[in-house]
C-alpha cells in the first residue's frame, strides 16, 4: 500500500510541484473520513469534478485487481 501511495504522491507533484510541501511521508498516513462543507451549488457541483479527476487518475495509475482492507478501530480529532 505504501508504494501504491507513495506513487500516487509522485504522480500529484509532477502534476502539480507547489504541492511537494504539502504530501505526507506515508508512515504517518492515516485514513479520514470526512463531511465537506459545500456552502452553495458552484461548490458541490467543483468538488464532484475533482472527485472524478481523482478517480480516473487513480484507474490509470493502478492496474492491479482493488484491495480489500480491513480496519481495526475509531478515532477522532478533538472528539468532533
């Protein structure tokens, strides 16, 4: 899962270099699951287009059958 990750990262900075500050070193990767705040339709209406950017980036990168994955806990920041 690392490798996969970390190429994902190399694809994302060759697409866009000011990001290399922002990218995780994948020991420290974690999993969040998250509600967005979408405050009007101009925002969920962007939003679902990078969603579907993300995707089909992800199905040219990974040729492989998906993975299944197994979680053993919960938690949260700040209990939010």
């Amino acid at each position: 899962i690392h490798r996969a990750v970390r190429l994902v990262q190399q694809r994302i900075i060759q697409q866009e270099p000011a990001l290399c500050s922002t990218v995780i070193p994948t020991p420290k990767l974690h999993l969040t699951l998250a509600v967005s705040y979408l405050p009007d339709p101009e925002y969920v209406t962007r939003a679902a287009k990078v969603v579907k950017e993300c995707v089909n980036a992800a199905r040219e990168t990974f040729t492989t059958p998906p993975v299944s994955l197994t979680f053993t806990g919960i938690k949260s920041f700040k209990n939010e």
